[in-house]
C-alpha cells in the first residue's frame, strides 16, 4: 500500500491515489491530496473548498454514493456549478473528498 507523507502525517492511498481508510480524512489529508492531484498549490484549502469536500463525504456516508453537481451547490449555498469552478474534474474532487473508487459504468455526478 503506497502511502506519503505531508506535514508529519503519513497518509495512506491505493495505487491510484484513493485515500485507504476514509476515517482518515481531514482538512491536511485532504490538502495533501488536492496538492497531489494538482489542484491547489497552497493549503489550508479556502472556505468553499472545505464545504464541498465535507458535503460530498456527508452525503457519502449517508448513501453509500455522491451527489449530483446541482445539489453539491445547492447544499453549500454557492453558485451554479460550483464544484466544476474549485474542482474541474468530479472524479479528482471525490479522491480529495475521501471516498473511495466508485464502481465502474457509474455515472458520477
């Protein structure tokens, strides 16, 4: 199992990058993903980052899948199409989100 470190935490991931334990996550594990993914440059991530990631884990956790695009802003009360604006690819946002690989034909978000 490949794992890295970043800030003195080692995090763990599978070969493609997915993080191994989704009770592991938090803000710097999902920095250190973001970062990874070249997403962000910089962390903390900022304030809107933060309530997608947490919302998509929320709805997660509660149905075992992530949510549509619409209702991801929706739910964080921010503009249309938030996600794709701090998060251009749904598939990436869901790795530094935490959860783990969907299953393949599913349609994500």
């Amino acid at each position: 199992m490949p794992a890295f470190e970043y800030e003195g935490k080692t995090i763990k991931v599978n070969e493609e990058g997915y993080l191994e334990n989704f009770d592991e996550w938090d803000e710097t594990v999902a920095c250190a993903l973001a970062e990874r993914e070249g997403v962000s440059q910089t962390c903390p991530l900022d304030t809107e980052q933060l309530e997608i990631l947490k919302f998509i884990r929320e709805y997660y956790k509660k149905f075992n899948s992530v949510p549509i695009v619409r209702a991801v802003c929706t739910h964080v009360h921010q503009p249309d199409r938030c996600e794709y604006l701090q998060f251009p690819d749904p598939i990436i946002t869901c790795k530094i989100a935490g959860i783990p690989k969907l299953e393949t034909g599913y349609e994500l978000m």
